[in-house]
C-alpha cells in the first residue's frame, strides 16, 4: 500500500514540474527577438525610461519608435498598462547593461521576453494544480500541454506582451480562490489589473464565487485584496497624469474619439460570432481543443460538488469575450 502511495506522489511531482520545465524549453528557444513587432515597443520605452531616467515620462524621440503612445498636455506615455513593464524590470535591467544603449532590438528585449516565457511556463504549472484539485495527475498535465500549446498562450509566450504575464496572475488569483484565500486572490487579481485593465472585468465572477462560498465576508476580503495592489495603478496614473482617473488609452495617439467611442454595441453580436468562428481570429479555429473545454464544463456543472467551480472557470471565458465582442476593432484591438 504505501509503495503504490509513494509511486503515486513520484508521478505527481515528475509531471508536475515537467508541465513548467516542457513548456518553458520551447518557449525560451522560440522567442520572438528581432521579428517581434513594433507593439511591445512603447513597454521597452517605459522600462529603459523608469530604470535610466527614473520617469515613466517619454522622450518624444523615444515615442515616436511605437504605435501604443499617449500624448497628454504634451506630455509622452506608454498606452499600455505598465504592470509588464515594472515586473520584469529586473530581467530588462540585465539587457539594458549588456546593451550600454537604449535599442529596441537588443538584450533587453530577449530578456523581457524571457520573463514573458517564464509567467506563461508557471501559468501552465498552474493549470496543472488547479486540474488536479478535480482530476488525476496525467488528465492535469494533458490540460496544462493543452493549455500551454493549443491556446493564444504560446504565440504571446514569445513575444513581450502583457497577455501571458496577466493570465500568471488571474490564474494564481483563481488557484487561490478555489482554495479558500478570497484576500490574496484579490491582492494577485489587483496585480493583473496593474499589468492589463481588462482583467477588472475578471473581479465580476471573482467577487460571485467568494458570495457563492463564503458570503459577504469572503466578498470584503477579495476586494480588501484588491485594493491592496490594486491602488499601485492608480498612483501611476498620478505619476503621470497628476490624476488618478486618468488611464493612458484614453489618450492613445492613433484614437479617433474618446475612449468609449471605440466601443459598438450595435456590432456586439457580430463581433462575438467572429471571435469564435472567424478564419481570421477566430478561438475555435485556432484552438479547437476550446470545444472540449466546453464539453468539460458541462459535466462539472451537472455535480453539486464541481457547479461553482464549472461557473466560475465559463465566466471567465465569457465575461472577457463579451467585452471584446463591444469593442469596435475585434480583430487587432
């Protein structure tokens, strides 16, 4: 008995760590490098500018190099959210040194990288403790594979964007969720706020499972959590734009209106269809596993044990999709 134990627990931790370490090897040799895009451009900006010029303040020849800058009274910002910027600070500090230059296509960049590469390697680890809270040890690691190459997560594993190192801290936020920690799964969901805006969203379904399992006391500490890092962004804003309410995609170069003018409601559905289905980008063309997925979520739901857990993984989903469906760029925006 205690033999068949201790072969049990050997195979846990050996395809535990696999499901960091098999993912992590092809990411870190798949990196993007000198073939990125000008997007993650504006977030290279921000970090050489906080730990060489000590100012998340732009120089207008240093903005000019990236289509995600705002321009507020003058003034030069990065437009994305500057959480991904600030974290992997220390791995881009390394490539600014060896670099001894601000260049966009430098050590700098492969290093952000890698640190892009490692959240999603230790979200893919993730996904295998919170499947194994339901499944067996070789489903959970079929799930963390499935999550770490037949999802959107390898393509913006490689490349230095906000994406993957968000879905590191929503994903640690629901881990924690489900484990009966409401403050710190709202303390990691108010870093993925810092690092991507539309992980707000996320505290919808968040704040409904804390109700669902621990009340109003589970819903004050969640959102107790999330102030505690969530007011980080806000003091950014501060820097910036010496107003807290004021966010840097409200004032991105390339706008044509307001902010909530890019949004089109009459378009929603459309939209919604073309996220799923569309050859373009569509979720189920390029990651049909999706469809198991759903299939998955539907037996959960049908055990008392599993329907707030089967709930709370499809609001997820939804919630987000249901956004970018209200979007007026689906596609690339």
């Amino acid at each position: 008995m205690l033999e068949v134990w201790v072969r049990r627990r050997s195979t846990d931790l050996v395809l535990y760590i696999l499901s960091f370490v098999v993912p992590f090897t092809v990411y870190a040799l798949t990196l993007n490098g000198y073939y990125a895009s000008d997007h993650p451009n504006s977030m290279l900006d921000l970090q050489y500018s906080l730990l060489v010029n000590h100012t998340p303040i732009l120089p207008s020849w240093m903005a000019s190099n990236s289509v995600d800058v705002s321009l507020y009274h003058g003034v030069y910002s990065s437009a994305i959210a500057p959480g991904a910027s600030i974290l992997s600070a220390p791995f881009g500090a390394v490539g600014i040194l060896l670099d001894k230059q601000f260049t966009l296509f430098g050590w700098q960049r492969l290093f952000d990288e890698l640190f892009v590469a490692l959240c999603a390697s230790l979200s893919s680890l993730l996904v295998f403790r919170v499947a194994r809270m339901f499944w067996g040890a070789k489903a959970s690691f079929f799930a963390s594979l499935t999550f770490s190459f037949g999802t959107l997560v390898w393509p913006y594993a490689t490349v230095l964007f906000q994406h993957d190192v968000a879905t590191l801290f929503v994903l640690l936020g629901a881990y924690f969720s489900l484990r009966g920690k409401p403050r710190s799964a709202g303390f990691t969901l108010g870093v993925a706020m810092l690092v991507d805006y539309t992980a707000t969203l996320f505290f919808i379904p968040y704040v409904w499972l804390a109700q669902k399992k621990w009340g109003l006391r589970g819903v004050v500490n969640l959102s107790l959590g999330c102030v505690l890092s969530g007011w980080t962004g806000l003091a950014y804003n501060f820097w910036v734009f010496k107003n807290p309410l004021i966010f840097p995609e409200e004032y991105w170069v390339g706008a044509h209106g307001s902010l909530f003018s890019r949004f089109t409601p009459s378009l929603a559905p459309e939209h919604f269809a073309l996220l799923l289905f569309s050859p373009y980008r569509g979720l189920a063309l390029f990651s049909p596993i999706l469809v198991v997925g759903a299939v998955s979520l539907y037996h959960m739901s049908r055990s008392p044990k599993l329907y707030e857990a089967a709930v709370f993984f499809a609001s997820l989903f939804t919630v987000n999709l249901v956004f970018y469906s209200f979007w007026g760029d689906w596609g690339g925006g």
